[in-house]
C-alpha cells in the first residue's frame, strides 16, 4: 500500500542557465503567503491535535487545509530550486487530491476518522526519529541543491543522479509533513524511493 502522501514530478530536459540566479528571487511573493500559511497551519494544528485526542477525528475541513498548505510548500520549493520553470500558482484549492495542470503534483489521503489517540497525543515524542531522518536527507539535498545549481548554471541540466536525490528528498518531504500535519497516523517510511 501506498503512503498516503504522494509526490509527483514531471522534470525538465533543460533549465534555462539564469533561472538558479533568479527564481528564488522571483518567489518572494510566495515566501511571504508561505509564512503566512505556516502561521495559520500552527493555529489550526493544535485545534487538530485536541479534536483527534477527544473525539478520534480530523475534522474535513482543516484536513483541506493542511492538504493545501503542504502542497503550496513543495510546489515553491521545487520551483526555487530550479526544479521546474512553471511559476507557482497562489492556489489555494483545499482538496486532498491535486486539482493538477502544475509540473508538481501531490496527493493526499488523509486519515478522517479511527485515528488512534494515543500516537496523535505523543506525535512530537515519536516523531523524534522521523525529524532525525528527514533532516538527514534533507542536509544532504541541500549540499546537492548547491553543487547543481552550478552545473545547471553552467549546463543548463541537472545531472540525472542529483536531480533523483533531490526528487526523492522532496517526497521524504511530503511524506514527513503529512505525518506532522496530524494527516496520517501511518509513520512516515525511512525511505527515499
């Protein structure tokens, strides 16, 4: 079975060699919605921690809205990461499934209902070993994120092994915030494929 945190990306053949001087700066705009987002998300997990611990449920509605803020999140990453040329949409659809027509695609299957109490109440003490894998793999994407920012600088192409690791750090990524949005109780695999 599938996790129920899926990330799909369609990459590029050639990036155009400016876009890793410029497209973190053209994403401005989004880091601001982003942290604005992420300021709601904080209010609206601890209203989802106490509703999962008293009744067992993640109400729909701010399982939408954690599905959209984490897909906003990986869509700027990618897009300020030179993984792809498509400017992100300030979409704000609150679905778990992606409304599509974007390079990035991610899915989300949220858990709504017999969610087990017990994990959700220690989520921050058990998901100490997920915080230390995420941060491992993303540690590394980052060294690698900057060694490919000056072959696609230079080339104009990710090297095919860099652009899998970070790819695969990108679904480690999805995987984790789902896991930490209060999305699933299935703990997120120590896996990048």
């Amino acid at each position: 079975m599938a996790y129920p945190a899926i990330f799909a990306f369609d990459p590029p053949e050639k990036v155009a060699r400016w876009r890793p001087l410029v497209q973190w700066i053209l994403a401005i705009p989004h880091f601001i919605v982003g942290y604005i987002l992420y300021i709601v998300a904080s209010i609206c997990w601890l209203i989802s921690w106490f509703a999962i611990v008293i009744t067992g449920k993640l109400p729909q509605g701010l399982a939408n809205f954690f599905c959209m803020a984490n897909r906003y999140e990986v869509r700027v990453m990618a897009y300020v990461g030179f993984l792809h040329a498509e400017y992100p949409p300030f979409d704000f659809t609150t679905s778990a499934a992606d409304p599509g027509g974007q390079p990035v695609r991610v899915d989300f299957d949220p858990a709504l209902t017999d969610r087990s109490r017990v994990t959700v109440f220690l989520r921050i003490i058990w998901a100490i070993p997920a915080v230390i894998f995420f941060y491992i793999i993303m540690v590394i994407a980052e060294i690698l994120w900057f060694l490919a920012f000056f072959v696609v600088l230079l080339t104009g192409k990710w090297p095919t092994g860099l652009l899998n690791f970070v790819q695969s750090a990108m679904r480690v990524s999805t995987r984790f915030s789902a896991y930490m949005t209060l999305l699933t109780d299935e703990y997120p695999p120590f896996e990048t494929a």
